[in-house]
C-alpha cells in the first residue's frame, strides 16, 4: 500500500487550490476536526464496514463535527475521500493542508512544551520572543508536560529549542559522565 503522505498529497493540494486564501486557515480547522472525528476507532470500525453506505459515513462523521460549522470545501473533500476509500488519509490530509497554508501565509505552527500551565499574557511575550528566535510568525499550541520540570521546549516544524530544567540536568550529566 502506498504511503499516506502520497495518498494525502493530491487531496491537500486540490483543496488548496479550491479554496480562497482568505478561507484557507477556517478550511485548515475544519479538516483537522474531520480527522479527528476520522481516527477514532470506532468510527473506523462503522466506516469499514461493508454494510454501511458512504452517505451514512458522511452523516455520522458531519454530524459529529457539529454540522453548521463545516464548509462546502470541507463538506466536497470528506465526500470524495470517503468515496474513494481513504479516510484513513484524513489526518495526513490535514497535516499536508494546514502545511500549504501556513506556508502561503507565512506563518508555523510551534508547540510549547511546558511543564506548568502558562498564563496568556505570558504566553504573548513567549511567543513574541520565538518569532524573532525562529524569523517567522507562530501559530503557538501549549501542552503541558510535567517530565521537563520547569522550563519549556518548543518545536517548529523540525526546529527544537529545549530550554527546559530536564534538558538541562541531561546536558550536565553528560558533561560529567564525559
């Protein structure tokens, strides 16, 4: 079987080139919340089934989407990967979207690793230290991880800046080990 990313390719670049730039990034949300819905078991599970239409497929994952909220362009794509058999595609066709999109727009997507909850304003100047770090304006996601201790670390793309006390303690414990 061929590798997700082929399989996803075509479809994230069709959509992307369906829809207006404007539209793009709302798009982005709602195809990530149609993987979201498509990933879980279950549903796999209903969707795989041979007794079981598209159009049931459809119903029950826009249904759980919370319907109003998706567009025609998110709507037409769900269609069609369902049609040909590729849900399973759906969360790569996500990454591979929001990809062309922040690539259009200039913009990453960066996760901040932080070991305790971070307040907004914070959080603002954290990111506004990053984008100047990384050249490029974040779109910034924070999940908490209490294994770093204090500190955060901060992923962009395949860019890692680790500032974190567990980071740190490794790098002392391999200059005493050395």
């Amino acid at each position: 079987m061929a590798e997700l990313a082929t399989i996803a390719r075509p479809y994230a670049e069709a959509l992307f080139k369906a829809v207006a730039p404007s539209d793009a990034a709302a798009v982005a949300d709602q195809v990530s919340a149609i993987a979201t819905v498509a990933a879980h078991p279950r549903l796999r599970e209903f969707a795989d089934d041979p007794k079981v239409e598209a159009a049931q497929v459809f119903d029950v994952i826009v249904s759980l989407v919370k319907e109003p909220w998706l567009g025609d362009a998110a709507k037409n794509l769900l269609r069609t990967v369902i049609d040909n058999g590729r849900l399973a595609a759906a969360g790569e066709i996500a990454t591979q979207f929001r990809a062309l999109v922040n690539a259009s727009s200039g913009v990453s997507d960066a996760t901040i690793f932080s070991a305790y909850p971070i307040e907004p304003a914070q959080l603002a100047e954290v990111v506004a230290t990053l984008e100047k770090r990384f050249g490029r304006r974040l779109r910034a996601q924070v999940e908490l991880d209490p294994s770093l201790i204090g500190g955060i670390r901060v992923v962009v793309g395949d860019e890692v800046l680790d500032t974190s006390v567990k980071a740190r303690l490794e790098q002392m414990k391999a200059a005493l080990t050395a």
